[in-house]
C-alpha cells in the first residue's frame, strides 16, 4: 500500500507542474496516465495515442505500440505514394501541355526557323486546346541552347511569350511594348550575364525552349493580309547576325489533321521526364520539384519505376485526368463565376498568376485552366477598357446539366453586346477540349460572319443541337449526339457595360 500510494503522490505531482497553475502552457496534460503506470507516467492528451486499429478509406490499420504492422506498412506507402502522384500530375498539366504542343510543332520542322500559321483561321481538323478559328494563328518554339535570340515581330498582331513551365515572359504586338506597331524582341536564355545591347525589347524566359504565338486579324473579311504581313515581317536570328538571318519556314496548317493534346496515360510522365531533364528547373517552386522528385522524376537522375510504381503512375494519370475534367467541368469554385444568377465561368481563378492572395498558389485554377487551354497572358486577364479580350465559358445548362451533344439549346445575346472589335461563341469536344468535329468546318457563330441575323432589338440567338432549327441555319453550331460539348463566348476588346455587369448573357437554355 505504501508503494502505490507513492506512486499515487509522484502522479499527482506531475499533474500539477504540467498544469502550471498560474503560468503559460501549450497545451495542458489531461486524462487518464498511460498505461501501464510508472513513476514517471503522465497524463496524455487526446490524439497523441493511436489506437490498435484505426478504420480508414485504406481499410483497417493496425498498430502494435504504435507502429504500423507489415500489411498496412504497405497500404500506407501504395497510399502516399498514390497521393503524390496525382497531384504530380495536376502540377505537371502546364508543361506537358507545353511538351506536347513542343513536339507536335517540331514534327514539322526544326526550332527557330520553322513557323506554322494557320493562313485560313484554325478550323476543327487542329486538335488543340480551345484553339479559336476567328484570327489566323502564328506559334513557333525557339532553341535558346545556343545562346540569345531575335525575333522581329511585324506590326498589328496580338502575342505573347511563354516558356515551357507555362511562365508568362512578355506580350508582343497590341498588349506588348511594341504597342502593336512591331518591333525587335531579344530572348535571353536563363542565366545570361552577358552584354544586352540597346534597341531591343528584353525578354528573359524561364527555360531553354520558349513559345512564341501571336494572331493576326482579319481585314474586310480577309485573314489574307495580315497573314501576308507577318509572312513579310518575321524573322528570327542569333544575336548579331541580323544582316544575313536564317530563311523562315512557313507550314499553312489550315485544314490540316493535327493533334497538339498531350497524353493523360503513362506517356504523361515520360512528357514531363524530358522536360526536366533538359530545362533549367530554377522557375520551378521547390515544393512541385518535391512531389515530381517523389515519384521518381528528378534532374539528372533516370526515370525507371519498378512494376510496382508503373502501375501506381499510370493509375494516377487516370485519377489525374479525371481530377482535371472534375476541376473544369464540375468547378466547384464560387470565385470561378463571373456572375452570381449565371453559369459563365472565368478561365483564371486567381488572375494570370493562379494565386489566391499574393504568394499563395490557386492549385485549383491552374490545373482546371491548363486541362483546358494554352496561352498565359495578363491581355487575357485584363480590366482595360476596349483591350486584350476576355472569355467566359460554360459547359452546363441553365439547370445546370451537361450540355448534351443529342439535345436541343439556345444561347440569347443581349443587345448591344459590350465589344471594340468582334464577338465569337466557338463550341468545343468535352473530350479533346478542341474544337468539335462534325460537317462544319468553323463550328462557331460570330460577328465576323455576315450572314449572322440579329434580332429586331439587335440581340443574337445562337442554336445548338443535331439538326438546325428551321430559319436560323445562320445562328447555328452543330452537336454530335453521345458526345458532351462545351463552348467558350470570346469578347474582343470587352467594353465597359461588360466589366460594371450591365451586360450579361442569358444561360444557354434546353430547346423542347
């Protein structure tokens, strides 16, 4: 009796002192001591202490003394490892995005010399990421390998540079520091300490492979002389070698079977493998380094998963597409609306920089935008009045269902739609996130079309469905039943009834 009772006395004066009665204390010491009892037992707080078995979404897993047995050993890491993945994947849709439009382009010919153009507008035989067939497209991937480049861009086009981790660089043309007027960009690999000579507008891209894209404008109904005009004025040289740079090639692409969609199975991974293996990583945060480095991506170092890990990554690139067409089509995101009483969805949550207050990333927005789309700009992000252009989308109904390639809908305009410059409603494959594939070549309606009909108070319908409704063939896009569609309203040069929201347009509406 004596023994317990001091052993009772040493218990109660640990409780005191880790109550501290009267002091600062973290967190107090409460409940029963843990058994068995000791002299220098204390109590413990809720949550420190694992039970033998815990029930989890892995199953049961079981502890002895606190440590996880051999079985769920093993279902932890499938599970961790599992985790890590598909949000490698969701950080990796930038740059593998970038990789495969990389690939695609220099199928066709080499780096800093060969130039597709689409001269007769993008049309649905380009299978690439919301592509729009209203302005006629020129993109080209430089080599910054062999040192700084020039490019001189010609007047009146609309660009931007990105590099191959999907960083904005710089704006060319009307948005960029030409003003549109054209002028002599220099591209400076990473890292360049060397001379920059005056006259040019300076760019320094985040990586050794850069995306340089602008479109030009139709004229009179024509793309033919801004096509002609960019044909005339690009060029693209070594620093210092102006008087005698290399002959441009130029691939009419229009009309041409082309796919620039990257993979969502295991090619994935080996995409952004050779990305890293062959890029600076300097414009990459630490912590997406880490979870790609997790799953056995990592600079220097072979990529070569054991059959354990191949069949982890391939099921997460499944997981991960399928995350990214949750994020896009079932966003779940209130700031991602433009409107509170509509369904039209913003492209950037977050701004350009996907970020929910400076500094914190918007894991969200970037994913769902780069599932969908290319191009990163602050143009298409902007509040100027009469500039850059901006794009809300949706892929539901007024009732909030998914629109139904088999099924009927209208889209009402109202008047006076708020645009310096055009309209366009351009509808898109859930499945590639391109341009839908049926008999129609352009399957869009928009202002740059005279054959549109407004109505009598200059509103639009715009129709959608297998067939089109009597009388309105004009105003019509054609839907492929079994296949779900999704379709993006561009406003080139959005006015201001656009950003005070005097101007809305109607949710797209199911058709009897």
């Amino acid at each position: 009796m004596k023994t317990v009772r001091c052993v009772r006395a040493s218990l109660a004066a640990s409780v005191a002192v880790a109550l501290n009665v009267g002091g600062t204390l973290a967190q107090p010491l409460t409940g029963a001591p843990t058994p068995p009892a000791f002299k220098f037992t204390t109590p413990m707080p809720q949550g420190v202490v694992v039970p033998d078995s815990v029930d989890t979404r892995l199953g049961i897993l079981r502890f002895l003394g606190g440590v996880p047995d051999q079985a769920s050993t093993d279902k932890i890491y499938d599970n961790l490892d599992f985790q890590r993945a598909v949000q490698a994947y969701l950080l990796a849709l930038p740059v593998v995005n970038q990789m495969a439009n990389r690939t695609a382009t220099l199928s066709i010919g080499p780096a800093n010399t060969t130039v597709p153009i689409w001269e007769q507008m993008v049309d649905s035989r380009t299978v690439e990421l919301t592509a729009n067939d209203n302005t006629p497209y020129t993109w080209m991937w430089l080599d910054l390998r062999n040192g700084p480049l020039v490019v001189e861009a010609p007047p009146k086009v609309l660009g931007t540079v990105n590099d191959i981790w999907y960083h904005w660089a710089a704006d060319i043309g009307f948005t960029g520091p030409d003003h549109g007027e054209g002028g002599k960009f220099l591209l400076l690999p990473p890292g360049y300490k060397g001379d920059v000579p005056p006259g040019y507008f300076v760019v320094r891209p985040g990586s050794l492979s850069v995306w340089v894209v602008w479109r030009s404008f139709v004229v009179d109904g024509s793309p033919a002389p801004g096509v002609d005009l960019v044909k005339k004025m690009t060029k693209v040289y070594p620093l210092g070698q102006s008087g005698a740079p290399p002959q441009m090639k130029f691939v009419n692409m229009s009309g041409k079977p082309f796919n620039m969609v990257g993979p969502g199975d295991f090619r994935f991974w080996e995409l952004l493998n050779e990305a890293l293996q062959n890029e600076p990583t300097e414009a990459v945060d630490p912590t997406t380094l880490g979870f790609w480095a997790s799953i056995g991506i990592q600079k220097g170092k072979p990529f070569a998963p054991n059959d354990r890990m191949k069949r982890i990554l391939t099921e997460a690139a499944a997981v991960g597409d399928a995350t990214g067409r949750a994020l896009f089509y079932r966003n779940r995101e209130k700031e991602a609306l433009f409107f509170d009483n509509r369904n039209w969805k913003r492209p950037f949550i977050g701004g350009y920089r996907f970020e929910w207050q400076p500094g914190v990333a918007n894991l969200t927005g970037s994913a769902m935008y780069f599932f969908a789309a290319t191009g990163v700009t602050p143009a298409m992000d902007t509040q100027i009045v009469g500039e850059g252009s901006t794009y809300p989308w949706t892929a539901t109904d007024a009732d909030n269902n998914p629109l139904d390639g088999g099924k009927s809908y209208k889209l009402h305009l109202p008047p006076h739609i708020p645009v310096k410059t055009f309209w366009s409603v351009i509808v898109y494959d859930a499945q590639t996130r391109s341009m839908l594939q049926t008999d129609s070549q352009f399957p869009s309606v928009s202002s740059q079309s005279k054959t549109v009909r407004a109505n009598a108070d200059g509103s639009v319908d715009v129709y959608f469905g297998p067939k089109a409704p009597a009388g309105h063939e004009s105003n019509w896009v054609q839907t492929v039943p079994g296949k779900s569609w999704f379709t993006i309203l561009r406003l080139y040069g959005p006015l201001e009834p656009w950003f005070k929201q005097e101007w809305r347009p109607d949710d797209i509406v199911l058709q009897p």
